[in-house]
C-alpha cells in the first residue's frame, strides 16, 4: 500500500509517498512498525518518549483521523486513502 506523507517526514521516506507491505487488514499500528522499521529516523518524528503516538501527528484514514475512528488498532480497510501529518508551522 501507500501512504502519503507529508512535510519534514518527506525527506526521511524519500519522497510524498511510502511504499508499504502492509496491506488491507492489517492495522494501522502494524504500518507504522512497518515505517519505523524502514525508516528508523522517523522514531523521533512520530513517537515521543514513552513510544506512543505523539499527539500532534495526525494519520488520517480518508480524511478522518483515525484517533476518532478506532485508532491504532483497527483493521486498514480496501481502498484506504491514508496519510500521515506531522505539525507544521510558518509565516511571519
């Protein structure tokens, strides 16, 4: 599956878009240990210090976060438009 990324997580995964093995039914926790795994600096990024989510990154499962679905746990449907978004900041 892919994954859209999105920000300071581009340059870790290497471009918009993370190629997984994950695939359908497989939770969206087993994704992230997938992405962890792959990509070990993106650790610091999505986790914080006791391993859990960081409460400002967002994983939105066509369009709805998924902390308001069923969260990490939950089985990644067919056809899963997910993506992931770290906090973001800019202007003046």
């Amino acid at each position: 599956m892919q994954v859209r990324v999105y920000a300071t997580l581009r340059p870790i995964v290497g471009g918009p878009k993370a190629n997984l093995e994950t695939d359908v039914g497989d939770t969206f926790r087993q994704m992230l240990d997938e992405m962890l795994a792959r990509w070990p600096a993106l650790t610091r990024e999505l986790l914080d210090k006791e391993g859990q989510l960081r409460s400002n990154i967002h994983i939105f499962l066509n369009g709805r976060d998924v902390r308001y679905l069923d969260g990490l746990d939950m089985p990644i449907p067919e056809n899963a438009d997910v993506c992931i978004f770290p906090p973001v900041g800019g202007g003046r």
